[in-house]
C-alpha cells in the first residue's frame, strides 16, 4: 500500500528537516554561512582541573563565534607537575572539561572553532615528534564533534578554515595548527639577560619548519578566497619578538613566509589571535604585510597570572594586560560606511580592561608596485637621496590628505606616514585641477603615479615637491 500526504503533511516534514539541519548545524559547531559575525570571542589557556568562571562570562557575553586557541585542557599535568600525557589522560581530560557546567551550556548556544597548543597537543612545548599526536588528533575530533565523514579526520593536523557572511561583510576564520609539523625547538646556550631561564633560539634552513608544506599550501588557498575581515588564530604569538619562550620568532624564515604570503596573496583585513603566554596583549606590526597587522594574545581563560609581574619586553606592544583571567573579542559594527573593528581584552563582569580600535579601510592590502623603467626610483630609494635633489619617482599611493590654506595634496607610499619606509608626494591642488577637473585625494589612492621635483624635509623626514601639473600622472589606475 502506497502512503499519500497531503500538502499540510509535507509541510511538517519540511519544517523536521531544517529542525534537523538547524540540529545538526549545532552538533557540530556549525554556523550558517550567510550569518554575520558581529562578536567573535577567543580564549585559551584553560585546565580542567580548576573551576573556570570565565565560561560563564563568556555565556553572559553571547559572542557569535568562539574560537578556543589552544590548552583547552591541560592533559600533561599530574599533581602539579608536567610530564608526556597519555591517550587516556587526554580522554579523561576533554570528558572533565564536557562535564563543566558553563562549558557544557556554552556549546549549546555557540558555535565553537578550536585548535591545539602544547598541552591539549599532549606534552609540554612539543611539535612534530610527539609520538601521540594522531591518537590526540582523533580524540579532538570525538570531543568537538567533528563529522565522520569529514576530510578533517584524514588529513595531517588540525587547521581549518570557514567563511561566514555575505559579500561586503565576509568574515573568514582561519585557524592554524603550530604544533603537528613543527620541527624541534632548539635552545640557546646561556640564559636570557637578567634571567635564569634558557631561551629557545632560532632556528633557520630547510629543516625548521612551523606548518609543514601541506598546510602552506592549503592556507595560500584560503587567502585567495574574497573576504573583508580575515581572523587568524594562531596558538602562539606571531609578532613578539623579545621574550624567551615559545613564538614565530623563534623560526624567523617561517614567519618571514607567513608575512610574504599575506603579501602575495594581497590578503586585505588580516588579524592575528594568539594565546600561551598567560597574559594578554595587543601588538602592531606597521611593516610587515603593508598595512598594520594586529596580534591580540587573550591567555589564559583560568591559567593567566594571578598576581602583578613585570612587563615583558616587546617593541611591538601597544596594550597589555598583564595578570588577570581574561578572554578576547573582535566587535565588527558593519553599519558603518567605514566598518570599525574593535580589539578587546574582557575580563570579569564584562569589564573591557584593553581596547584598540580602528576602520576596516586600514587594513586593506597594497597592490604591488609596477616595475619603475630605467631611470625611474623607487619611493624607498628617494629616502637615501640628499635635500635638494632633483628626482623621477613612481609609487603606488595607499594614503594620503588634502590640505588647505595652503591648497595641496599629500600622497604617500605607505598606510601610515609615520611608517618607516614611507614616502611623501606633495603638489598645489590648484596647481592639479589646471590637468585634472574636479581632482581629489581619491583621484590618486591605490593607483601607480609617477612624478617628478625636488627632494625636502619636512619634520625630518623626506618628500618630494611637485612644482608643476606637468610633473605628475598617473600610470597605472
């Protein structure tokens, strides 16, 4: 016997199968794709063995997005002391973690992206010889609800990568694993300065490697992908450069890549999350992708320093927070013509403790420069050339100001004028509109001019004086 439905019976149907896509949708810690993300909150740094109130925060908070960033447990840590966990450990490790009340009624409500660091990885500071790492892998997947069928089970390592929002307001996630291809850490022979620890050393050459060629690969085919904001997490800290423990740093050609695929890929909206260290901060880095790059450190959810300790060194910090359980966010209002970013550190009762903001537009990619013709300099060549010398210069212009009484127009090589490296253009605006109708600062931003005058100084630093509407077109819009 054949069974018919009527129109209404299709419709409850109907209305099961997206209950259950929408179901399994949050097993998984999926969030829809066309959803923006307007908070995306990030932690690390969390053992099992203590309670944990900044799960609760974190509920209170209501993020669109978590994303944990390593030592999610700590599953090498035996009364007190660290010593190589064991799959069983790990297990039991995620289970106490699962059976934590705020914990528990987080994951119900938000979809959760993670990754590794050492101590969820399963020993201290460890890479690529851990001999457990795939056991641990399989055992992360269990927990964080990874599909069976996903091709994240088979593959080496933990990375992945999501794309959330529709286009003009694309936030893409990115989560790097630092811990599985990782080569060795190497030590060096004497204590940091003033202290008694032994720093890791750089290691450089073939052999000392952070992501592993596949993961190269697989993150130079992110970077492609049309986003406006892209967030990459990061177990340890990119930027920092000063301290003796674990960072990029210590693999300085690693990093140097990371920087020089950004720049490749002319990946716009690139900022960095990273945690380990216990405490929290936020570093800028003005020259390594061409536009500023942002590293906030949001570590530890229950593991950050408890009491006040002297700040580490590091060129790049531009706020800290330096003891203090405490997790991330990235608030995106989109309602702008110009979206804001703010970059926070929130402790306790949704007490913001650090914040830096700034426009989505300061983090757009430069496009490369053309190749001058012979004859021609580039804008980083002027700056060795003496005051008062004549110059033929081509530069692509990322920033810029129009000024008045007097009239002129400043157009520079680089997002910041402060940056090192920059150069400025400067020209009569009245001089401009005798070639150009109605020209503006936006005639010349992001496009390749070419120009020719005299070499000054303005605050001790050099420009280039354009004297005549003859000296100055545009050669690649």
């Amino acid at each position: 016997m054949r069974a018919t439905f009527s129109i209404n019976d299709w419709k409850i149907i109907g209305l099961f199968v997206v209950l259950g896509i929408q179901l399994t949708a949050n097993l998984f810690g999926q969030a829809n794709s066309e959803a923006v993300l307007n908070r995306v909150a990030f932690g690390s740094c969390a053992t099992q063995l203590n309670a944990c109130p900044m799960w609760q925060e974190l509920n209170q908070y209501k993020p669109d997005m978590l994303l944990l960033l390593g030592d999610n447990i700590y599953a090498d840590v035996v009364d007190g002391r660290l010593v190589p966990s064991t799959p069983e450990r790990i297990r039991e490790a995620y289970d106490r973690l699962g059976k934590d009340e705020g914990f528990a009624q987080l994951r119900k409500s938000v979809p959760i992206m993670a990754v590794w660091d050492d101590h969820d990885f399963g020993n201290n500071d460890a890479g690529v010889e851990w001999i457990h790492k795939d056991v641990s892998a399989q055992i992360y997947h269990d927990f964080f609800d990874t599909p069976k069928d996903s091709p994240r089970r088979q593959q080496q390592g933990l990375y992945d990568s999501r794309i959330f929002g529709p286009a003009g307001k694309r936030t893409q996630i990115i989560l790097l694993d630092t811990r599985y291809f990782r080569t060795e850490l190497r030590k060096a022979a004497v204590p940091a300065p003033g202290t008694r620890t032994i720093p890791y050393a750089a290691a450089s050459g073939s052999e000392a490697k952070v992501l592993g060629e596949a993961q190269w690969k697989w993150l130079e085919q992110q970077l492609k992908k049309p986003a406006e904001i892209r967030i990459i997490g990061s177990s340890i800290q990119v930027l920092s450069d000063e301290h003796p423990y674990e960072k990029w740093s210590n693999f300085p050609e690693e990093r140097e890549r990371l920087y020089q695929l950004i720049r490749k890929c002319e990946a716009s909206g690139v900022i960095l999350l990273s945690g380990d260290r216990h405490l929290g901060e936020i570093s800028v880095d003005t020259q390594a992708v061409g536009y500023p790059l942002h590293d906030i450190t949001a570590s530890g959810l229950n593991q950050a320093n408890k009491n006040w300790r002297t700040v580490e060194a590091n060129r790049k910090r531009v706020a800290a927070l330096q003891w203090g359980d405490h997790f991330g966010s990235i608030e995106i209002d989109w309602s702008a013509a110009d979206p804001m970013i703010r970059l926070q550190l929130r402790e306790q009762s949704d007490a913001v403790a650090v914040q830096t903001k700034f426009p989505l537009s300061l983090l757009k990619a430069p496009k490369p420069d053309a190749p001058a013709p012979p004859g021609i300099l580039e804008a980083r060549a002027v700056l060795g050339i003496a005051e008062g010398e004549m110059v033929q210069v081509q530069m692509t212009v990322q920033s810029g100001r129009a000024l008045r009484n007097p009239d002129r127009i400043l157009l520079n090589s680089q997002m910041d004028f402060r940056q090192d490296g920059n150069l400025t253009a400067v020209f009569l605006d009245s001089a401009a509109k005798d070639k150009w109708d109605g020209v503006t600062l936006e005639t010349f931003l992001n496009k390749t001019i070419r120009f020719r005058g005299k070499v000054t100084l303005y605050n001790g630093r050099k420009q280039v004086e354009i004297s005549a509407p003859s000296d100055l077109e545009i050669v690649m819009p």
